[in-house]
C-alpha cells in the first residue's frame, strides 16, 4: 500500500477524464489528423495518438507533430494549437464512449454521499460538454479543466482547486486516473491515489507507484473498502 493512504472512507473522489472516465482516444485521433492534413502531413494511428495523451492539447499537437517529423517552432505551436482548439471542439463526442462502469460507479459514490471532482488536462468548456453529453455533470461539485488554473497536471494545483470547490481537505480526498501524470498530480498535493488499468500510460501501471492498481471502474468502490481496511 502506498504513502498517503486515508483513514475511513474519503470525503470526496477526483476524476481523471481521459482513459479513466472516457475512452476519448479515438476523437482526438481524428482532430488530430484533421489538424496534421492542414499542414499537409500524414495521419498517425490510433495508438501513437493514444501514447500522447495526457498533459493537455498543446502538449499533444507537439508530440503529433514531432511524431510526424515536423517538430514546431514555439510560434508555430501556438498557431497550431489554436487551430486544434477549434477542430477539437467539433471532435468532442462524435466516437467518444464511456468506460466500461463509469457511469454506474459514479451513481453509487454520489449516492453514498461522496463529493466527485473531474480534474483534467482538457479545456474546461471541452470536459463540462462532455460530461453533459454523458449525464454525468450533476454528479461533480467540481470540475476543473487544464485552462482553469495556471499550472495543469502533473502540477498539484488542478487538484487543490478543486478539492477547495468541494470544501474537502486533501487527506480526506482519493485521486482515480490512469496515468504517471494523475500520480504526479496527487503526490503532489497529498492526496492518495487509484489507477486503472486500461488507460492512456505509457509505462506500466505497476510502475506508477499508486496506491492501489485497478482493474476497472466497477472494481472502485471494493477497491475503497480494501485501501480503508488496510489504512
């Protein structure tokens, strides 16, 4: 068991978005490419796109573009970005799907009185269209893109933002991602931490250092009662 591990059932819950709550990987692949062909470059595969998602959209356009053998300029990047920014928001739910339990796990903590937060990468106009899309907004108290606070993950910040929504000290609070990054994010602001198999990690989930590794969002709540007996 790891470090930060709490004491009694958590007070709240923060989400991760992508490959932890939605299986996104297959829109951004398509914004992607949709992007790559304006600069005249070929599309890249489902699984390289996968392998770059994480830390926000500005990262992603500079690894696909790297990947495609064009790595920007800092002016070219922003360019980029902006143009992503407006084909992504066509992109945003058109092959998206839910994780498998996603919506059924989030119900039972709502219903056990668990305070939820989504903390991601994404743009927050972008992550609360796709919670609405899924029904899933009036479960989060808080949700918290990567453009609501200067600093996104692996930064600690998203994460303090949103728990002080929530009115929950970081000790009472579990971080649920899938990602070296969501690791980052909650050791870093004190928070003990789940991670999902099946995600976008581009190590090992063994080798993330979590708490606890789970096998699915259905898996959560058991997974609460083993970290709590263990604490």
């Amino acid at each position: 068991m790891g470090r930060n591990v709490f004491d009694g059932q958590p007070r709240a819950v923060l989400f991760d978005l992508d490959g932890t709550l939605i299986d996104s990987a297959p829109d951004i692949t398509a914004a992607a490419n949709e992007l790559l062909e304006l600069y005249g470059l070929p599309p890249l595969t489902l699984t390289q796109v996968r392998s770059m998602i994480g830390e926000g959209v500005k990262k992603l356009v500079e690894r696909a573009f790297a990947a495609s053998g064009v790595p920007l300029s800092q002016d070219r990047l922003e360019e980029a970005n902006r143009a992503m920014a407006g084909i992504y928001a066509r992109h945003l739910t058109g092959l998206t799907e839910l994780m498998p339990g996603a919506a059924e796990t989030l119900a039972q903590l709502h219903a056990s009185g668990i305070r939820l937060g989504l903390v991601t990468n994404k743009p927050q106009l972008a992550a609360r269209s796709i919670l609405l899309h899924f029904h899933l907004a009036e479960r989060f108290g808080a949700i918290v893109g990567g453009d609501a606070v200067v600093r996104g993950k692996p930064s600690p910040d998203p994460l303090l933002f949103a728990l002080e929504q929530l009115g929950v000290p970081p000790e009472e609070a579990l971080m649920v991602g899938d990602s070296a990054t969501d690791v980052a994010a909650a050791r870093a602001a004190g928070v003990p931490v789940v991670v999902m198999r099946g995600g976008y990690t581009r190590v090992p989930v063994e080798e993330l250092d979590a708490d606890l590794v789970c096998e699915g969002l259905a898996d959560l709540p058991a997974a609460l009662r083993h970290m709590r007996s263990a604490a």
